[in-house]
C-alpha cells in the first residue's frame, strides 16, 4: 500500500471516536488534585504540578486535570494558572465544606486525589480535612507525603478517618505499607507504593556541566531543597575541613533558598547560623549558598555537575524525599543520613549511609568515594539504572492504573498519547555517509561504523517522514542512505553488509535480511512520492539485484524481498514481479505447513526477532494475488503470535536471551525494539487487509510498548534525545539508543501520523 495508507489508520480511529461522542454528547473526564501548588513555593506543590504534567503529556485530552489549591491563610493570594479551578484557605473549616459541595456538582470531575501534608491542612493533625471528606461524593485516593510512626491515639484518629474515607491510598516507599498497616491499623490491599516521580535526565557528561557553570577543576560536592533546621547541612560543613585537608580540590553547594514557612517565622536565623560556622571553620572559599527557588532546569543542572550528592536530614522517619529521588535520576553517588527513604533507596550499591549528626563519618565515607573513582562510578551507574524506574512518564502510568480501578475509564481514555515526531536523533548519528550502527549512550560511536540493514530501515523512515513533510532535511538523508545502498550493491546482484568507520567493507557478501532488506527499502522508495530521479536510482538498484531472489533460503530473508516486491508492483506492476511475488509466498506457506501442529502455528521451530515480517508478507502477497490461503496463514500466524506476546493487554516480546523453541521455555528478555515495531506494523497491515478492529486495538498495545505499558514498566522511547533506547532489560532499559532501535520506533510512530 502507499505510505500513506497506514499512516490514516489511527487518525481514523480517533476521528470516529471523537465523532461517537460528540452524537452521544459525553464529556472527557477530569482528575481533581487537592494540594499546595505553584507559585507557591512548597515541595508539595512542586511534586503535584510535575505529576499533573505528567499525566496531561500521557492522556490529554482524553483526561483533563484540575487542581483545588490549598491555600496558607486569608492573606496569601497566589496568581494561578487556569488548572486551578477551586481554593481553600487552610485554616477555615467552612471553605472545606463550601467547595465539597461545589465540587459535587461538577459533572466532569470523577475523583479526587488528594497529596497529604500535615501541614498543608487545618486543626489538630489536619483534621479539617475530615470535614471536606465528610461532604464529598466523588472517589478519593489520597498520597501520603509524611510518615510518623508509634502515632498519638489523635493522630491515629485522624489518619484512620481519612482512610475510611478513601478508595486507595498511595505511599512512596515499600517500607510505609508495614507502618501504616501495624501503627495504624490500615489495611495493606488499600495500599499501593507509588514511588516519588522524578525528570527524566539523558546521560550527560559531568565535566561539561561543570564548565558552563563555571565550576571546572572541582570536585563538586552538593546538597540541594528548600532550607530548614532539619535539613542537617551543618554537619556537612563540620565535616569539611578533613575532607578538603586531603583534598582541598573540594566546593560544596547548598542550593535552594529558606522554607517560606520558616522564613515567615524565624527568618533567615539556620542559614545565617550555617554561614557563620563556614566562616568560623574558615571554609569561606569552599562553601558557596544559592540562595532562590530553584527551576526545574536549574535543578538538574547543579546535579549535573555534581560529583557526590550529600542528604543528611536529620528526620528519621522521613519516607520520603525529592530532593534523594532527584539525585538517584541524575545518577549521582550519594552519601545519606539513615532516614527510612534513604536506607530503602540506597540498597545495592547505590549510595552510602552514615549516622545522623556524624561529621566524621561524612568526611571518612566522602574522602573514600573522591579517592576511589571507581567505586563511585559504580554507584553512578546503579543510581542512574533505578532512577529511570521513577521517571515522571512512569509514575503517570502508575497513577492512572490506580485510578482506572476506581472508576471506569476502560476503553474512554487512551493508554497513551503521542510524543510529538522528531527525528532529531537519526540525524545525529549520521553523518554524509550513512548512519552509524551504535551509540554510547546518545552519542554515536563511530568504531561500530555503519551496516546496509540500518541505512535501509533508515532510508524507509525518511521516505516515510518526507511524504507527510515535503522536508528538504529529509530529502538530503535519502540521498545519503540511498548511496549508501547502491555503494553496497555488489557486481553480482547481492549487497555488503558491514562497513567500518574507514568506509572499507569488511564482508564479501551480507546475510539474507540484509539483501531483503535492502530491497524492501529500494522498492519503498520507487513506490513513494520521491523525486523520480531518486526513485529510478532504487529502481535500478533493486532490478540489478532481483536476479538472486530464487536463491534466497531463509524464511526472513524471503519476507522482506516479498515486502519489497511488494512496493514494486504497487508502483511498477508486471506479471514477472507477480510471479516473484507468489514464488516467495509458496516458499513461506512450505515452511508453515512443514512447522504446523496442534499447537504450534508458525514457520519455524523457534520464534526468533522480527516475528511480525514473515505474517506481514503473507498478507501482501495476498493484496497482489488474492490467494485465500495466503491470508489464512497470515492470519493463523499471526493470531497464534499475539497469543504469545499480548499478555494481560500489553506486549511482552520474545527475549534474545535464548528465544522460543517449541517444546521449549520462552525468554522473556531481552526484548528489542525491532521486534515490537514489527508487531505494530503487521497488526495495522491484518487490520487493512481484514477491517477486523482487534488488529487495531493490538496496533495500540503494541505501541504503547516503546512508551512505558511494558513488562517493566519503563518507556522506551527517550523523549529528550527523541531517540529510542536499545532494550528492555529485566531491571532497567538498555541505556544505548543506536540506529536499530530509534528507527524501529520512528517507523512505528509515523504508522500512527
């Protein structure tokens, strides 16, 4: 089919939705946050407007997200942003009871959750909050900030009533269900362990953060949030001077300005005291205050160009903190007081805890990670692997699965929503040659040099890209992947597969898939809306190689040259490609019928990568020649492969690490990125040929894979670099995005356009 083709199919979806309910006149749905929020300046707001972004990103507009903002006292007024659609002043009792009834009149909100601070709320240990509950008719979920365990028999009042009151109750730490469940008496199956969200950060290089902040030559050690007695900073400075006598190299950064509460009643008395012990100390030239509420941005910088991220809060029930959870997304070595977060997070390698009010041991543990580097990029590495667990993207997943359990938003709002479609990253990795086949994180690495089978799938992406864009960018990498396939094309009709940095070839003749592929891409181009000059160079290539195709042995080697016959009978149709094209579809159906059995209906003897190609052909070839027993195989085949990779709606892809043999036990890891690209495109390609809508719905599952609905949890796709990372590991993702697994998304991602 026309690039084209595929491309309509999800906005058709959407567009029939959308029409289905405007007839029926249904509303989107609204969350309702209860919590402090921006401009005011608290790290419960902070938390609640990064989750609210989050959540709108995945599944605006499908559902919309409102805020009801606690407000300090009748005298703050807060210049809000149009999400704040009701307030309450803290300390009134009747604003609580006024705007529960307000709220229940509004049809659109479907529940309520509420981000619980004790000091965000009114009377005796909050229990204003009660009487809001009390007048409330919509679902409530409500997230527990702070933890006190061995509670007042007040205290144990109030947090039980709340939990009367709620449908599920959110904490950030595994540690807090046993708490809750022995100190307070709650039931554990109404708790669910939502981990604090946290950015998603790229892998950088710390020496050039340093240098645009100035800091370079240092060894930077940092603590950053809003300032408070209990913060503990003062015995960091205490612990200084033994650090910096072996290692005068050092500055340490406290970054963040004074708590506003604190500062409304106390002043700016802990941090004056905090620069008086620096100077006492004569530490002056090594402690450096930056005094402001820091942005996002300026957040993730300073951790950027930190070396060690020291968080000793003196607090030792604290379940939870941001500013930890920051750090561990940055991929910083820690060094941390005991707190119950921190003796959690820090496990398995990826920090260290010393005593509370210990400036001894801060300077023992800190001048052992400065001494030993390699110790300390180790803890990097862990912090950095859990941190992509708690990225922001994943916590709105989590938090809509818990929602969805409550009220019924099954099949009326979409699991995901579209990452706006960049390229950006395939242009980075090429250069005027092809592109390069790896990276070392998201930077290329040019000793892997470059292979035929990626600036194929390449060349297929662009095409693809410059039919909806008309982009002339895109037009120049044509051009730069098509040479590099007629640079491969061998004297016999057959293609080279790998070349090295040096631009020599290092094989005499590519695999099969490459030759297949290469004709796949070759026939796209001829069958696209390209300038014809560029489509008679893929012409011209693929009939000097099409001789060879009776040669061809391999199951998925014959499935991309169908595909590729394919687009060229589409553009260029004769009885010869005809007949090519049925010669190959044959070969196919003698594999099938050869491996079929009661229970195993697929071409092989193991299900290996790519699965989706060899049904994908079938299906072509019976758009060319209508041969029913074609469409059977494609639909048996891949019907029996979405039994094994749809499980409990979400794609669970073959692993690499050992297959599936019938008979045998399938990997479940490592999962490619190239594989679940294959499944979106062969399910959009059974629902073009069939009209049947559960291809569709199948199409969207797996999808959703690249965005984080995935065995792990973990989005694939990186929407910073806009590149895709290289695996799904059991724990982690593969942190590469090479050339493979970013255009594996994009062709999966333009399918959607």
């Amino acid at each position: 089919m026309p690039p084209n083709e595929c491309d309509i199919l999800l906005k058709d979806f959407y567009t029939q939705e959308q029409g289905e309910a405007q007839k029926k006149n249904l509303r989107f749905f609204s969350i309702l946050y209860m919590s402090s929020y921006p401009p005011r300046e608290c790290g419960i707001a902070t938390y609640t407007r990064d989750l609210v972004k989050a959540i709108d990103r995945k599944f605006s507009p499908y559902l919309e997200s409102k805020i009801l903002a606690m407000n300090e006292n009748g005298s703050s007024i807060y210049n809000y942003c149009s999400k704040v659609k009701y307030q309450i002043n803290q300390t009134e009792i009747e604003d609580y009871i006024n705007v529960a009834r307000k709220i229940n009149k509004d049809d659109s909100i479907r529940l309520i959750n509420i981000q619980h601070e004790f000091g965000l709320f009114g009377g005796e240990w909050g229990d204003y909050l009660l009487a809001f509950l009390e007048v409330v008719k919509k679902p409530v979920v409500v997230t527990f900030h702070s933890l006190i365990p061995n509670p007042t028999p007040k205290l144990k009042k109030v947090i039980q009533a709340i939990a009367k009151r709620c449908e599920k109750i959110i904490v950030m730490a595994d540690m807090a269900i046993e708490y809750y469940e022995c100190d307070y008496g709650l039931k554990k199956s109404q708790l669910v362990v939502i981990p604090h969200g946290t950015p998603v950060i790229e892998p950088y290089s710390s020496e050039a953060s340093k240098k645009k902040l100035g800091f370079e030559g240092k060894m930077l050690l940092s603590t950053f949030g809003l300032l408070n007695q209990g913060k503990g900073v003062e015995y960091v400075i205490k612990a200084l001077p033994k650090i910096i006598e072996k290692h005068p190299e050092v500055l340490y950064l406290i970054i963040g300005e004074t708590h506003p509460v604190v500062r409304k009643y106390e002043g700016e008395k802990y941090r004056n005291k905090l620069i008086k012990l620096s100077q006492k100390l004569n530490l002056t030239n090594y402690v450096k205050f930056y005094n402001k509420y820091l942005t996002l941005e300026e957040i993730i910088n300073y951790l950027k160009s930190t070396d060690i991220y020291l968080c000793p809060p003196l607090a030792v029930n604290q379940i939870t903190s941001g500013t930890l959870a920051y750090a561990l997304s940055a991929g910083k070595a820690i060094v941390s007081t005991p707190f119950l977060h921190a003796k959690e997070v820090l496990q398995q390698g990826r920090g260290e805890i010393v005593g509370f009010r210990d400036p001894t041991g801060i300077s023992r543990v800190v001048n052992a990670l400065i001494e030993k580097p390699e110790t300390r990029k180790s803890m990097e590495k862990q912090s950095y692997l859990y941190g992509q667990k708690t990225s922001w993207p994943i916590a709105a997943i989590a938090h809509l699965n818990v929602f969805k359990k409550i009220i019924n938003l099954k099949n009326k709002i979409k699991s995901f929503r579209l990452p706006p479609l960049k390229l950006t990253h395939l242009y980075n990795l090429s250069d005027e040659v092809g592109i390069i086949q790896h990276a070392k994180h998201s930077i290329n690495d040019r000793s892997s040099g470059y292979t035929t089978d990626d600036n194929a799938r390449a060349l297929i992406a662009v095409t693809l890209y410059y039919h909806k864009s008309q982009n002339p960018e895109s037009l120049k990498y044509v051009n730069v992947y098509l040479s590099y396939l007629y640079h491969a094309l061998t004297k016999d009709g057959w293609f080279h597969n790998f070349m090295n940095y040096d631009r020599r070839f290092l094989d005499k003749k590519g695999s099969e898939d490459c030759y297949g592929r290469a004709l796949w891409a070759a026939g796209f181009v001829m069958n696209s809306n390209l300038p014809e000059n560029i489509k008679k160079t893929a012409k011209f290539i693929f009939d000097k190689a099409i001789k060879n195709i009776a040669k061809l042995k391999s199951p998925r080697g014959q499935a991309f040259s169908l595909i590729g016959l394919y687009y060229y009978y589409e553009a260029y149709p004769n009885p010869e490609i005809r007949q090519k094209i049925i010669l190959l579809a044959e070969r196919l159906v003698k594999f099938y019928q050869k491996e079929k059995t009661k229970d195993w209906c697929w071409f092989e003897q193991t299900i290996t990568y790519d699965n989706g190609r060899l049904p994908e052909a079938l299906f072509l070839a019976y758009e060319v020649t209508k041969n029913k027993l074609y469409l059977k195989i494609a639909k048996e085949s891949l019907d029996f492969l979405s039994s094994l990779v749809i499980l409990n709606d979400k794609l669970v892809l073959i692993g690499q690490r050992g297959w599936y043999n019938h008979k045998g036990k399938r990997a479940f890891f490592d999962q490619q990125p190239l594989d679940a690209a294959s499944m979106v495109q062969v399910f959009l390609r059974a629902y073009q040929v069939t009209d049947e809508k559960k291809y569709q719905h199948k199409a969207l599952l797996a999808f959703s894979w690249f965005l984080g609905i995935n065995s792990i949890n973990q989005p694939v796709y990186d929407q910073t670099t806009s590149g895709c990372f290289d695996g799904l590991l059991p724990d982690c993702v593969n942190l590469n995005q090479g050339a493979e697994s970013t255009i594996s998304y994009l062709l999966s991602r333009m399918c959607f356009e």
